[in-house]
C-alpha cells in the first residue's frame, strides 16, 4: 500500500473532479482586477491569471471538469495512488487561492441609479432613461474588483500555485502530446483580458512571458486602439523603395531604409475610387499597422514591412491599388536565410496550388496534414482572441515558401496572408461591392 494511500478510503475520480471543481471555484477572476498604476501588481495579477489558465486547461485535458461525464475522465484507469496525489496536489492549490483571497483588497462597484419611466416617457435617444443607460459600465447590480495588497506575499503564492500547476502538467495523466497544453495556453489566457495596461504589461519583452502569448496580447492591444478610430498608419513604401521583377506585379526588391535589399511579395488590394475609398484606404493603413509589429512566424505571419500605394496603377486603370508588403522570415540580417530568396524562380505557393497539385506532387503525410491544421487553427484562436476577425479565410491565402537548397515547401509551416476584409471585433464590417479581387473559393 502506498504512502498516500488510506485504509477503507477509495479517492476514486469523482473525488478528482470534486477537488478540481474546489479548486477553480476559489480562484480569483482577472477580468475583475483594478488597476491602481502600480506594475508590479499588474504583473501579480496576470501570472496568477496564467497559472489559472493552466489548472483549467490541465481540467479540460483531463476531463476533469464537468463531474456529470466523471467515467469519460483520463484518470480512470489511473491507480488509486496517483489520484490520491492528484487530489492532495488541488486541495493545495484550493487552499493558496484562499490565501490569495486574503491578499487582495476588494472594492464594490454599484450601477448609476436609474430614473424611473413614466407613462408619457419613450425610448428616444435623447429622454432621461436611454441617456442613463448609455452610461451604464457594469451590468450586474453590482460587481466585485480587486487590486494586490501584499504583494511580497501574492508573488509567493503565485511561485507555490506554479509549482503545483507544474506537477500536475507533469504527471502527463492527460491525452495528447506534452507540448499541447503549451501550445493552447496563449489563446486561453488572452481572451479574457481587455485591460490595456495589463497586455502591454503582457506583451512588454522584458517580462519574459511566452513569445507567442505577448506577440497575441500586442495585437490585441494594438487593435483596441483601433477600435477607437484608425490613427496609426503602418509604413508607407515608395516607388524608389519597391523594384518588381521583370514580368513580375508580385515579387519584387524592397531597398529597407536601414541599407538592407530584401526580397519581398505583394498582396494587393483592388478598390475602386469614390467617397467611401478613403475610409477603406485608412483601415488596410491601420491593419497594416499592426501587422508590421506582430508579423512574426510564431502567429504563422510573414514579416511585414509596410503598405505601397501604387499611383501609376491608378492613373492607368481609373482605380486604386494598395499592397501589403511581406518578407522572408529571418532571426537576425546576419544569419543565412532558411527559405529561397529569388522568389520569381520560387515564389510563394498558396494551399489550393498545392491542392490542385495533388494527383501529380507527392501527397504530404498525414501527420504533416494534420500539424497543418493544427498551426492554422491554433493561429485563428490567437487572431479572434486578440479581437482580430478574418473574413477572407480561404486556401488562396494560406502560403507557403520555399526551403532552401531546393527543399521545396513544407506543409506545416504556413503562413497566413489575404487580409482584405480582417477589422478588429469592434470596426463595422466594410464588404465593399468595390473591392475588385475577383472570385475566391473556400
């Protein structure tokens, strides 16, 4: 008999869900937290945020987390002493999230009061009711926030509740790989989160969190600003700075301003002139805006160096034409490039080029299919949880780019382009009957 086991007592696996269930309840909700200026309280409170993050998804992966489908749990089969341990570990975790309940000061916030509606009263715009409720900020009769108090003492149990969470990743007592609860934590951890200082705290690098998750929270930040208005205009590149390739509308050489010749392709955007070309000519400036500061591999975007207005095009053709124009991935200017450089001889391939190909090019292997859509879907939950919708979503725009030594492509390094009708959550949709990109198949 083990240690941790007791004589006549069985934990069994509703005794795991039990103890997850108490252990998530007593947790302290991050969207509450109140910022009172002070860092490193918004830093305490997003590492607690994490680590929940994590207990929650080790619940999910478990199947520990709904007690009515206890039998469908992975610990099932599992013997009496590693469940024993599993619910010693969350009654631990139960008791630092009291702890941390101490800590913190906690404020009520109650709703403006309302005047009331008379019979003669109506709904205008400008009567007393409509006009109260516009300023209305929380919608429960009232609503608990809370800010550290001791924070010495909350780093401390933040550094206890990561160990523990640790542990129980580690007991790999989940199905699915080891990397996965890595892999999907960022979305997770990103969707509640709407505080402005907190995800730039997030996305500041010299907090150290994961590169992917602070790459997210700068898009969402960045496209909060957004909301408020486009203000921000990405980088604007030039005639002289932009020398497309002989036949060539697409590919070109872009001279960086830093002395850097790079190789880079152009997504264009085909509007036609008139009073509303403005306001879709802003929006492809601030969505280039933020993909010149997140345009990054590990959210599958290609770097992104600014956006061409081409004025020759228009005088030409009597409509406009901008593009967004994207590089070749590359760590450092002095390290080789892992991908072909002369894109007119290997240009960028789209996932239907690669689909059309099929019966005459070699049929990736099926687990190189299913990494791909695993990197496309766990891209899409970043874009969404950042408050980034994408409504041209199609395989025209899931590209791939050539390995060097004429490797070829590789399916499970795509990389997402075709941002025509992308806005953030809360822009009106602009689906204009203008825009000229012709047909798209899904």
């Amino acid at each position: 008999m083990s240690g941790l086991e007791v004589p006549g007592f069985v934990v069994g696996v509703v005794g795991v869900v039990v103890a997850f269930k108490g252990a998530v309840d007593t947790a302290l909700l991050i969207e509450s937290f109140f910022d009172d200026a002070r860092a490193d309280c918004g830093y305490l409170a997003l590492s607690y945020h994490i680590e929940q993050t994590r207990l929650q998804l080790w619940g999910e992966l478990c199947k520990a987390n709904d007690e009515s489908q206890s039998d469908e749990c992975t610990l099932c089969d599992k013997p009496e002493y590693l469940k024993a341990l599993i619910v010693c570990t969350l009654g631990e975790i139960r008791k630092l999230n009291e702890e941390a309940n101490s800590l913190i000061f906690k404020y009520n916030i109650d709703l403006p009061t309302l005047p009331e509606l008379d019979l003669d009263d109506n709904l205008a715009p400008n009567r007393a009711l409509p006009a109260a409720l516009s300023k209305k900020i929380t919608k429960p009769n009232s609503r608990l926030r809370w800010t550290v108090r001791e924070s010495s003492e909350f780093q401390e149990v933040v550094i206890k509740l990561r160990k523990l969470v640790s542990d129980l990743h580690q007991l790999n007592v989940h199905s699915g790989e080891s990397q996965l609860p890595g892999k999907v934590l960022p979305p997770q951890v990103l969707a509640p989160l709407n505080n402005h200082k907190l995800l730039q705290i997030l996305s500041n690098p010299q907090n150290q969190m994961d590169r992917t998750l602070a790459l997210s929270a700068q898009a969402k930040s960045l496209h909060q600003k957004l909301e408020h208005g486009p203000a921000s205009s990405a980088t604007t590149i030039t005639d002289r700075q932009l020398e497309f390739r002989t036949g060539s509308s697409v590919t070109a050489t872009f001279f960086h301003p830093n002395g850097h010749i790079l190789p880079v392709w152009v997504e264009w955007n085909h509007f036609d002139s008139g009073p509303r070309s403005d306001r879709y000519s802003a929006l492809i400036k601030s969505l280039g805006y933020v993909l010149e500061r997140v345009g990054q591999p590990e959210l599958c975007l290609p770097p992104f160096y600014g956006v061409h207005d081409d004025l020759k095009f228009e005088t030409e053709h009597g409509f406009k034409r901008k593009g967004f124009v994207f590089g070749l991935p590359q760590s450092d200017p002095s390290v080789q490039l892992c991908y072909e450089s002369n894109l007119q001889l290997y240009p960028p391939r789209s996932l239907k080029a690669l689909i059309k190909e099929g019966k005459s090019a070699r049929i990736p292997l099926l687990g190189d299919r299913f990494r791909l859509a695993y990197r496309l879907a766990n891209a899409f939950g970043l874009f969404h949880a950042a408050g980034w919708l994408d409504k041209g979503m199609h395989s025209d725009n899931i590209m791939f780019l050539h390995q060097a030594n004429g490797l070829g492509v590789t399916v499970s390094e795509p990389f997402i382009t075709g941002f025509q009708y992308s806005r953030p959550q809360g822009v009106v949709s602009l689906w204009w009957t203008q825009l000229r990109t012709g047909g798209k198949s899904n």
